[in-house]
C-alpha cells in the first residue's frame, strides 16, 4: 500500500487471501481513492472494507490485458510466416543480391541484421540459403553506411549504371595509395635531407629494400592489379557455351565441342557456368512476377505495441499488403488503437461505444476481455475520469524486490517489512 499524495510506503501484507487482505484494509480506515489491478479478490476486499471509496482500475494492465487477448486472436490467424507478394523494396533488395558486387551485397545484409532482422527473416528476403546469409554477415570491414550510397528509392537501373559511385574496395585502395604516397614523401624528405640508407631504416623502421624502392624513380603508390578482372578459360567461349546448351546438347558434347576451339578447361567449368547462368536468369524473371516473399508474424504483433514507423521488419507497403489478405488483422488493431485512445478521452460513455464495436467483430478473445470489463466497469470507468494509477506502487514494488535480493532470503518477512518502511519513512 502507497500513499499517493506523499508516495511513501504505508505497510506491506504477506498474504493475498480474501480474509487477509480485508482485515488488513479495515486497519486504514481513512482510505477513499484505491488504484489498482483487475484483481477480483482485491476488488472484493476494498468493496468490503471500504464501500464508499473510489476504486480506479490501472490502465497499464487495462492496455497489457487487451495486448495479450488479441496476441492470442493474432497467434489463431497467423500460423507461421505471412506469404505476400514481393514488394518494391524487396524487389530491389534482391537485384541488389543478385547483381550486386561483394561489397553490397554484404552491405545489405549486415545493414538488415543491424536493423533487428533475424538471420531466418533476411534469408526469407532474398530467397538464398543460409550459408550464403551467413558468409556475408561474417565478412569483415564491410561499411554498413554504404548501403545508404545506394540509395535504394532510386531505380535500380541507375544503381548498377552509376559510373561516378565508388564502392567499399574503392575507397580501400585510394587510402592504400595514399599511405604508401606518405610513406614514399618521407623517405624521400629524409633522403633530402641527406641521411643515407642506414639512417632512414633506423628513424622509419623500413627495410633498406622498401626504402630503394620509394626512392626509385619507376615507384608507383597503385597497384598494377587494381581495377583488373582475371578472365577464365571458359571466357571466350561464354556465349557458344549457351548456345550450344539451348539447343539440347549436353555438357560433355559442349565440352568436346568448344574444346577444338581451344579451350583448356573442365566440363565441370561449362556446367557450373551454365547453371548459375540459368539460375540469374530465372531470379530475374521472377522479380517481375508475383513471386512471393515472408514476413514474420512477430512484426505484425508488435504492431499492437507500435506504429508500423517505429518497427524496422516491416514497411507501410508489406503492412497494406497484409491488410488486404487479412482484413480482420485490420480491424483488430484498430480496435486495440481506438481502446488506448478511449482511455484518455475523459469520456466513459466512449467506453460503452468501444464495447459494443469490440463485441460485434465476432473475435472470441475480445469478447472475453470485453466482459472482463463489464464485471468492474464502474473501476474502469474511473480510470477514464481519474489521472490516478498504479505507477508508485510499481515503483515501490522494484525497490522492494532489490531489498529482498539484498537480504539473499535468510530473513522472515517481517523483518523484510521492517526495513522497507524504515528506508522509505513511512
């Protein structure tokens, strides 16, 4: 028990029983405005001891009582993962993974884990295996604010077309040719300066190699292999490969065949070149489709707690999706909204037009919380009209438990008592 105007502690009862509690309020008997839970044996025990006080039911439990019977509605509706068809950002989340070099696609993913998905969830996203999800989000120094350089509300034609972008491995190399530019500068002031070889490895640490090297007139901070693509021997002769396989012939025919041609390497080669070939192209046709993609059910009941604004695993174009697929998930938020927004109105007869929409949606969980309320509707009532809640005495309750974690369990309770009234004055 709290006082609420001087928010000190006034006693404490072990017991929960009915006879218990009413003996103990019937000790204070100056008690007019009680906040408190949905308990039916407190609710009992006030009206008896104290038949003219204002009870006033905490609308924290109000809001976590209907959270929790429509999370049941909700767990009925959706079994497992929600199916949609792929969005716009979706669609461009799986270009990026399949066209992409390295460096975005591990962008992407690292970004998405960053941004609460679960590996499950993005794996969902791009349709690819788990192995590959979790080779990219192992992969180090990947910038994840290079992702942001995509700028993903922007075609993904211009994405790939952009000459001007500079990638991850980009910037890697011009800071690589800058310090070795600086290290280069260094060694050729000190040269200046007339220290000879000896005198510059002592001050620099550099071999006397590395320093011949920087002062030689050929040096150059660029690698030669930079910007370079190492063709294969299966390069020239890419296209025959593919046409030769649309017209039916099989691996080891295309094999002899572009073999006196002059290619030097495996049949293995040509078949994991035409599947993954094969494989683009069927990712592609199907980002054009109604192919489908998955949400986890845990968004769309966090929903219930937040804005669709403030959750990171589903946007406004998923969730119109799914309210088109599943109309009563729509209506179930909205009437778990509208009840938060009634508890602020300081109007109790909006609580009866609540009540009577919530009963008329047909859902068996609302109706069982709907009914809850009608059994202490005058306590629900007040929590509408009073400001009062039960928030000392949640308070009150957590320094308590600290107290107890204190004492390690060796003392009795009212030793426990004791010290919680003397540390609180009351």
């Amino acid at each position: 028990m709290v006082d609420l105007e001087s928010h000190k502690l006034v006693d404490m009862i072990e017991s929960r029983e009915m006879n218990d509690v009413l003996t103990w309020l019937e000790k204070y008997p100056n008690i007019q405005i009680v906040s408190r839970d949905g308990s039916r044996t407190y609710a009992n025990a006030i009206s008896e001891a104290h038949p003219k006080a204002i009870q006033i039911s905490d609308r924290f439990h109000l809001i976590k009582n209907l959270n929790d019977y429509a999370t049941k509605a909700l767990q009925k509706i959706f079994q497992g993962r929600v199916a949609i068809p792929v969005t716009d950002e979706t669609r461009r989340y799986r270009m990026i993974m399949l066209l992409g070099n390295v460096e975005e696609r591990a962008g992407l993913v690292q970004g998405l884990r960053k941004n609460g998905h679960t590996q499950s969830e993005i794996m969902a996203i791009f349709g690819v295996s788990d192995g590959v999800i979790k080779k990219l989000m192992d992969m180090p120094k990947i910038d994840i604010c290079a992702m942001d350089a995509l700028n993903l509300n922007h075609d993904i034609a211009a994405n790939q077309t952009s000459a001007t972008k500079q990638t991850v491995r980009g910037r890697e190399h011009d800071e690589a040719v800058k310090k070795l530019q600086d290290r280069a500068e260094l060694v050729r002031a000190l040269k200046h300066e007339g220290l000879n070889l000896s005198q510059i490895s002592r001050k620099t640490g550099f071999t006397y190699h590395t320093i011949r090297n920087y002062l030689s007139d050929n040096f150059s901070p660029i690698n030669a292999h930079y910007g370079k693509q190492r063709e294969g021997k299966l390069e020239p002769f890419r296209n025959e490969a593919l046409h030769l396989k649309s017209k039916g012939l099989k691996y080891r025919e295309i094999h002899a065949i572009i073999k006196e041609k002059g290619y030097a390497g495996t049949q293995d080669a040509i078949r994991g070149f035409i599947s993954k070939e094969r494989r683009i192209h069927q990712n592609l046709s199907s980002l054009n489709t109604g192919h489908e993609e998955f949400i986890d059910k845990k968004w769309l009941i966090r929903l219930l707690y937040k804005p669709v604004e403030e959750l990171r695993g589903i946007s406004h174009q998923q969730l119109e999706s799914i309210f088109q697929k599943y109309p009563l998930f729509k209506s179930i938020l909205d009437i778990v909204y509208e009840f938060k927004s009634t508890l602020k109105s300081k109007n109790p007869n909006n609580l009866h037009l609540w009540m009577n929409k919530a009963s008329t949606l047909g859902v068996a969980e609302l109706k069982s919380f709907v009914e809850g309320l009608k059994s202490d509707i005058d306590a629900v009532c007040n929590a509408i009209i009073y400001d009062y809640n039960n928030g000392l005495a949640e308070g009150t309750i957590n320094k308590i438990k600290v107290i107890k974690r204190i004492m390690y369990g060796r003392c009795q309770f009212p030793l426990l008592r004791s010290k919680c009234l003397m540390l609180s004055g009351g």
